[in-house]
C-alpha cells in the first residue's frame, strides 16, 4: 500500500516526537521509581493537540483521520515510557472513541471535550476481579431508581484509576440478559459512592497508575447512561477495536526501538576483540527480528487502513473482516514484541538485567500487551468463531 502519511500526519508526527523526547523521556527514572507522573503531562499532551487530532471539530479536536492517532502511538513510543504512553492512549483512544459514537451534545461537553484538552482524566471501567476477558461475565450492575441509576460492584486493573476525573463505566442493566444486559454509563469519580480501593502494584508499567475501584450505592443520574440501555456489550466491542489496534502500532514501535537500542549497544560493546554486533549469529538474528517487526507494522497498517475507511470516512460499524485483520494485528504484535524483548535483552547480556538500560524497563512492560485488552488466547477464540471453525 502507498503510505497513508501525507504533510499534515508528519507535522503532527514531529511535534509527537518533539513532546515525548523531551517533556517525557528525561523524567523516565523519576517518574518510574514514583509510580506515577504528573497530571499535567495530560494537560500538556491536550494544549499540543495531540489527544484529539483524530476526533471531529465540533467535539474538540482537530478533525484529523486515524492516521493521525497511528503516528502518534508510533511517537510516543520514543519516550521509553510504556506507562505515560498506555494513561495517554486510554485517554485519547480507550475511554473516550464511544463518547464521540454516542455521547450527546451534553455528554461531549462535560466529558470528551475536557478530556481532549486534558483539563479532565479519563478512565476506562470493564474488567472486575471476576471477569476479564470474558467481558459477558461482569458483575457490576446497575438497578434504575426514579430519574438515577444504583450501581454496585467493583472493577480492577484500571489505568488512570486513581487521579481520573470520570470513569467510563460497563455495568449489568439486565443480569438475566447475559451480554445483551450491559450499559455504559459515565461516572464523574466525586460521585458518592465511588472509591478508590486499592492502588495496584505491577510487575511493569510502574509509571501507570492501576486501580481496583468499588461502587457502594452509588446514584447516577440517568442523562449519564451513555447511548441505549442494555446495548453496552455491542458498543464495547466496537470500541474494542481501536483500542486493540492502537496497542498494536504503540508495542510494534516500541519493538523496534528496542532492536535499535540494542545494535547501537551492540557497536560500541567489545568482546573477544571486536563488537559483538559483528558476531554472525547476532546480526542474523537481528535480521529475522527486524523482518518480523516490519510484517507485523504491514498488518498493523491494513487493519488501520479498513478502520479509518470504515469508521472515520463511512462513519459505519466495524465490519467482521476488519475486526479480523485488527485481532490478527494484536495476536501477532503481541507474539513478536515479545520475541523482540527477549532477544534484545539477552543481547545486552548482564547490563540487559540491570535497570540502568531502558531494555529492561521495556522486557518488564511489554509483557502486559498478551493480556490487556483481550488476551491472545481470548483474541484467538473469536477470530475462530469469526473464521466459522
């Protein structure tokens, strides 16, 4: 396919790189041993356009295409900062595609546009400790009351959990139904009711901040149900797939940077009397690493390339074929970041264990992209059901 980037994708491109080079990676140890980083990096990230350069005008972006959320996943991945990258892609292409699907002008006001600007923090709330990627299976439920709705229930594993200004919440309208009694609705966190539990600890992504989150008679308006009662499931996986894909650009560019990371190690790193990346076995293996990072961006860009006529030109649901392409993207990126990570690090031999080199900080976060979102195992048990086996 001819590249999908015309002159405005690179304008924005650089100012992508620009913001993560220099507002992001100098603070990448700081903001690691914290475990969290500052609120304004969302409020910096909305003033440069970069949240909403691929939403409509009239909703507070720029009125770009999807491409353009594609160069900036692929950019925000030079800050080697896999958890700022994840709270600014749940803001910009988790939490918030369904409110510019179904939100109302009210909606779009008081949420997406703050939240584009980054002047709010926005979160995403599906999984619960019972039900992960077996969305059908939440527990969380929501019982109408006059002009509210009464949730109770509990989510976990939210990125932007503990400082988000609203949740984007799924929730059983209809236990009996099974998936087809689900809603969305969205929360403002200052609700009465809503907690924060629990601050999660994590093997990666330690500048993210992950949370378990509780809903204890928790009343909320019903002008905050989010599109029609009991649809919720159906709008999830629509907005599943911009999800899933724009992880899949974000994890394959950071691949990359790893094998870049490691041959630039590799020239200046003596043994046996010369560079090691001199040493046959390593060039061929980075050869064969280099080639699946380059099939796996191809894959990434047809599902991209389906996504943006489908949903940014056509404005229609997603096709099954493209969801298709777009599992096939996350399943594959998932298995080749993991091979890259792996290798690279065993490249970097003792200094790849220590946590002076960013490829062990990026080995520890890679490892989430086999499980968040839809595991691969899940991924594989749809695309089954959609290849009708």
């Amino acid at each position: 396919m001819t590249t999908p980037f015309k002159e405005e994708h690179q304008h924005f491109r650089t100012t992508v790189r620009n913001f993560a080079e220099r507002d992001l990676a100098p603070h990448a140890e700081e903001w690691e041993a914290s475990e969290t980083f500052p609120n304004d990096v969302f409020k910096r990230a909305g003033e440069l356009g970069i949240l909403g350069a691929h939403y409509p005008e009239e909703m507070g972006g720029a009125g770009g295409d999807f491409w353009f959320s594609v160069a900036k996943a692929e950019e925000l991945a030079r800050a080697r900062l896999a958890g700022v990258t994840m709270g600014l892609l749940v803001q910009s292409d988790m939490a918030t595609p369904v409110i510019a699907d179904l939100g109302t002008k009210e909606q779009i006001a008081e949420f997406l546009i703050p939240a584009l600007a980054g002047d709010k923090i926005a979160s995403l709330g599906v999984t619960e400790p019972n039900a992960g990627s077996d969305v059908a299976g939440i527990q969380t439920h929501a019982k109408k009351d006059g002009d509210d709705y009464v949730i109770n229930g509990a989510k976990t594993y939210i990125t932007n959990g503990t400082r988000a200004d609203f949740c984007t919440l799924l929730v059983k309208t209809d236990p009996s139904a099974g998936a087809k009694g689900c809603s969305f609705f969205l929360v403002p966190t200052s609700t009465k009711g809503f907690t924060v539990s629990k601050k999660l600890k994590k093997i990666g992504n330690h500048s993210s901040d992950t949370a378990e989150l509780a809903f204890e008679d928790m009343r909320v308006p019903a002008r905050y149900l989010l599109g029609v009662e009991n649809m919720g499931f159906m709008y999830l996986m629509q907005n599943f797939q911009s999800e899933r894909l724009i992880g899949s650009v974000s994890t394959i560019a950071s691949a990359e940077i790893m094998i870049q990371d490691a041959i630039a190690y590799g020239r200046d790193r003596m043994a046996f009397g010369k560079p090691i990346i001199k040493r046959e076995v390593w060039q061929h293996k980075f050869v064969d690493l280099a080639t699946k990072v380059e099939a796996a961006r191809a894959l990434n860009y047809r599902a991209a390339d389906a996504y943006n006529e489908e949903r940014h030109v056509r404005k229609e649901a997603i096709s099954f074929e493209t969801v298709k392409l777009i599992s096939m993207a996350k399943i594959f990126a998932g298995d080749v970041v993991s091979e890259v990570a792996d290798q690279c690090l065993q490249f970097f031999g003792g200094a790849g264990y220590a946590e002076e080199f960013p490829i062990a900080r990026a080995w520890r976060d890679q490892r989430l992209f086999r499980i968040g979102g839809g595991t691969s195992e899940t991924m594989k048990y749809y695309l089954a059901r959609l290849m009708g086996l």
